[in-house]
C-alpha cells in the first residue's frame, strides 16, 4: 500500500507507452496531412525528410494543427546501390 491510498486498497501504476512513428518525406504536403492524422491518433511523430521537394514550413503547420512539434530529422533516405542496380539517376 502506499502513503495515502485508502485503506486496504492497492496501487497499481499504469505506464502509457507512446508509439512512435518515422515518416520519410514527412515535410511535404502528404507527409505532412499524415503527420497531423497520426498525432491526433496519440502516435509520436518522428519526420525524416531531405527537404529536396520541401521546407520545414509544412512542419510549422502541423505544430499550429496539433499543438505539437513534431521532432525533425533532416536525411536521405535512400542507398545509392539501388540507383546502380535500376539504372536510376538523381534529378
């Protein structure tokens, strides 16, 4: 029992384990609509974006939409090796 709690009654704690979910491309206009749904949803938002089709801008909305910052990780994420094997080129 703890200091406190009524009599006879016991305390178990309840621990709320937030899920977190990395969007690639997350700063743009479907990353970012995504973002807003999941984080309505209680889902932590994890945004990894190279910004090469956009600007942390669509960021700043969500945050205005949720009320939350998302965190913000500026990669790429892609393996070069994939380009080579399809005969693939950068824009």
């Amino acid at each position: 029992m703890f200091k406190g709690s009524p009599r006879g009654a016991f305390f178990f704690p309840i621990f709320v384990i937030m899920k977190n979910i990395l969007i690639t491309g997350g700063a743009g206009f479907i990353g970012s609509h995504t973002a807003v749904e999941l984080i309505e949803a209680g889902y932590g938002v994890i945004v990894a974006d190279n910004l090469s089709n956009a600007d942390t801008t669509c960021l700043e909305g969500v945050e205005k939409i949720t009320g939350q910052k998302s965190r913000f990780i500026k990669l790429t994420v892609v393996k070069k090796k994939i380009y080579a094997k399809y005969s693939l080129r950068t824009a």
